[in-house]
C-alpha cells in the first residue's frame, strides 16, 4: 500500500519556511501550506498585516489547506499543525473528516470545545509578551534549543500574526473519534510548556472512542529546525 500524502501546517508568527529542514526527509508527496494573510509568512513584509487582514478567521486558514490538498492532488492525507496550527488541523478534520487519515499535533494548542486560543495559553507563556515579544523573549521561547545558524534562520524568516483567530471560540463536533492522532509533546518547550500541551492531549482524550499516541522529544518549540530528522521519522511513521 502506498504512503499517504503529508499537509504541513505551520504555527503563529511561521510559515511554511520553517518545515524546509525537513521537507527532503518526507519525499515529494509531502506540501508545507502558508496560512493567510501568505504576505506575512516571510519576507521583507512579515511584519506588515496588509489591509483586511482583521477579517480573517480560522476558516480561512482551513480553506488555505484544503485548497493547497486539492491542487496537490491529495484526496486523503496526513494532516500535521504544530502550535497554533493545532487550530487549523482540528477544524480542517471537522470540515472534511473524511480526508483526514491522521492528525498529528506538534506541541499543538488544543482548546477546550467552545473555548478560545488566548483563554488556553498560560499565564507563563503570556506574561512575558504583554507589551510586546521582544527579540530576547522571541529567542528564549522559540530558539532555547537551536544553534546561532538556526537561531538566524527563526530569526530572519519569522513575522506577525493574524491574532484576532486567538479570539475565535473553537468547535471540534464533526471530527470522528476514530480518526487516529498523534501528539509529539516536547519537554524543552519554552512557547507551549509540557503543562499546556498536557492540557491539550486531555482535550483529544476527552472524546470518548479517540485514539490518541503521545511521543515526547525532548526538543524546544521549532523541532522541526532542532530535530528534523526524528520530527519526519515520528510523521513517516502516522503514513501507512
């Protein structure tokens, strides 16, 4: 039986960029997709929200993957988010449940139903970016583990936010609960500590019949960057 396909789906403030470590690894039926606004997910304008980019909400981030799916001619696919794509991935599986062979969550936010991203984030992820995210706390909470080169790479590619999604109540109802999920908890995350993604595997497991497998790496919070090659053997292994 062939390998099904992969759709990557990045966090806040990323973009596809930031799964190119670890694209070579996963073979040509593997897409990394830019959520919109794309204009922010790298590039000179990455910091720039264009115009209209408040009116988005999290449909269109879930359209943005199952349009990139289609003109990839994937029918049915491994559908991967990590952190705040963990938003994307639940509801893209609630949309088209039949698409959706596995979920693989990636130190992935996963509110409860009916909650929001913002209410779901810790005190100790958010305090230190009340007034802002700094270049120090960009550094401590994405790059703790990551060397200067790659340190630069976060640094030179990461961007802005189309934040107002934090704020959208999420809904789950639809997605099967035998719709098998994997969730790679990473014990050295600075941006979604162990606690939060605690939390979140809780939410997956809360829905009787789910099937959820946890895999911890002790990695910081872009693996992808750290840990490429263990990252694609765990997503290799969700294909068959």
């Amino acid at each position: 039986m062939p390998e099904l396909p992969v759709v990557l789906v990045h966090g806040g403030a990323c973009g596809a960029w930031c799964w190119a470590p670890m694209m070579g690894s996963l073979g040509d039926d593997a897409i990394a997709v830019d959520l919109p606004p794309t204009s922010i997910r790298g590039g000179a304008g990455r910091n720039d929200l264009p115009d209209g980019a408040e009116e988005l909400q999290l449909s269109d981030w879930s359209d943005a993957v199952l349009a990139a799916a289609d003109d990839a001619g994937f029918d049915r696919f491994v559908l991967v988010g990590h952190s705040l794509g963990g938003l994307t991935i639940t509801d893209v599986a609630r949309r088209a449940p039949a698409r959706v062979a596995h979920l693989v969550f990636i130190s992935a936010l996963v509110p409860p139903d009916g909650a929001t991203a913002l209410s779901a984030m810790e005190p100790e992820t958010m305090d230190p970016i009340e007034n802002g995210l700094t270049a120090t706390t960009l550094v401590d909470m994405f790059c703790s583990d990551l060397d200067d080169a790659q340190t630069r790479f976060v640094l030179e590619n990461m961007g802005t936010e189309a934040a107002q999604v934090m704020v959208e109540p999420v809904d789950r109802a639809g997605i099967p609960p035998e719709t098998v999920k994997t969730y790679v908890r990473l014990s050295e995350d600075h941006a979604l500590r162990p606690s939060a993604q605690d939390a979140s595997i809780a939410e997956l497991r809360s829905v009787p019949g789910s099937v959820v497998r946890v895999v911890e790496l002790d990695a910081g919070h872009m693996v992808m960057i750290s840990r490429p090659a263990d990252l694609a053997a765990i997503i290799r292994a969700t294909r068959t």
